[in-house]
C-alpha cells in the first residue's frame, strides 16, 4: 500500500535540505520504452 500525499504536503525540490544534485540523461528511446511500461502494467482502478 502507497502513502497518498495532500498538495500541501508535498514539496518541490529545491526545499529538500541536502539533496545532491542529480543529472540524468535519457534518449528517446528510453522515454518510449518506459511510457510503454507503464501503459502495459497500468489497468482500470477497481476499489
């Protein structure tokens, strides 16, 4: 079971104390690849 968060609860980055900086690069294929992912394994919510 997942956490749901309010909108208030969540922060953006930047407000993160001592968060390293990440860089990431990702080609199209990979974007593709994981949005194909998550479409194969998503399904209709069914509570």
């Amino acid at each position: 079971m997942e956490t749901m968060h309010f909108p208030d609860e969540i922060r953006s980055l930047s407000q993160v104390p001592n968060l390293p900086t990440v860089t990431a690069t990702i080609n199209e294929k990979e974007l593709l690849m994981a949005k194909a992912l998550v479409e194969q394994l998503s399904e209709q919510f069914d509570p």
